[in-house]
C-alpha cells in the first residue's frame, strides 16, 4: 500500500521523511503484490547465497587437490630440468595445468615415466603421452567392441523385429509394418 501511494502520479506524493517515521509507515501491511515480490526476491537470494556457497566449497576442493597433487608434479618435472635459469611462471602453470588433466583423464605421468636419456621437453613428453594413452584406449574400445558375441553390425536386419521393439517407429509408420512382413 505504502509503494502505490508514492507511485501515483509519478511521485508526486511522496510523504516527508519526517512523516514516515513519526507515522511508523515501515510497519503498513504489505499489499500481495509486494509480498510476493518480497518472497521471490527472498528467495533469488537465498538460492544466489547458496549457489555462492557450492562455488566456494567447490574452488576450496580444488585447490585442495593442486596442493595435494603438486609434489607429484614437481617430482615428474624435476625429471626434465628444464627449471634451470629463469623460471617461467605462465610455462610452468600452463605444464601443470596440462599435468592435471593428463592426472584426472589418465593418473598422468609420473616421473618413473619419463626414461633416463629423455630429450624432449616436458610440455612436448605429456602431449605424446596423451596421444599415446588416447591411441591405447581406442585399441582397447576396438577390441572390446570387435569380441563381443552379439555383435549386431554383421547379422541381417530384419524389418518386423525392428518394428515389434520401437512401438514408436511403429505408431509413427502404422503402413510399415505389412510391407516389411511381406519382403
């Protein structure tokens, strides 16, 4: 009730300050638009808070790891000695970033991977370990797939089983259905 008051005539009636609070307007009962409104804002930002919260505890998880995975890292990188001279923090946060994911896809690298008389650099061994471990895992899904007994891609289709295992395919061609049964 308050807010429709100020709001006729463009503001025009906007009580003194002095006023409200001598009337104690704060305390005028809300119309159901405004408390709905109220609600909904109420509750945008107990989700926004609650949102906010989930981030926070996910980014703290996640640092948690670096800082627990790192001296994996830094023994692997120990490996390449590539840390002589001026380290490059933007080089060295970049390899660590691609360690980590090499980490989560794979268990990454570590440095009893890298051979003795190693040569490439440390950003070029992890780019051929991963091509080595995405080309051993789709030998691997190859594999599996080519020695599974009911493989289907060599067996004849037949039009009347498809039909009678996709109730849909058949609503959708009701006409399909005896044309097939005759082939």
């Amino acid at each position: 009730m308050l807010m429709e008051d100020w709001k006729r005539e463009n503001g025009r009636f906007i009580p003194q300050f002095s006023s409200f609070l001598r009337g104690q307007r704060w305390l005028d009962p809300l119309s159901r638009d405004e408390e709905e409104a109220n609600r909904n804002r109420l509750e945008a930002e107990r989700m926004e808070l609650a949102r906010k919260r989930e981030q926070e505890a996910d980014e703290a998880r996640r640092e948690e790891k670096r800082e627990r995975l790192r001296p994996l890292y830094d023994a692997f990188a120990e490996k390449f000695g590539e840390a002589a001279g001026q380290p490059n923090e933007r080089i060295d946060a970049m390899n660590f970033g691609l360690w980590m994911f090499l980490h989560g896809k794979y268990g990454g690298p570590s440095d009893a991977d890298v051979p003795d008389g190693n040569t490439l650099k440390i950003y070029d061994f992890m780019k051929a370990y991963q091509r080595q471990r995405d080309s051993e895992s789709c030998r691997t899904a190859r594999s599996v797939r080519d020695s599974r007994p009911d493989n289907r891609a060599n067996r004849p289709v037949n039009c009347a089983n498809i039909l009678r295992n996709n109730n849909f395919l058949a609503r959708l061609i009701p006409a399909a259905q005896p044309l097939c049964a005759a082939v």
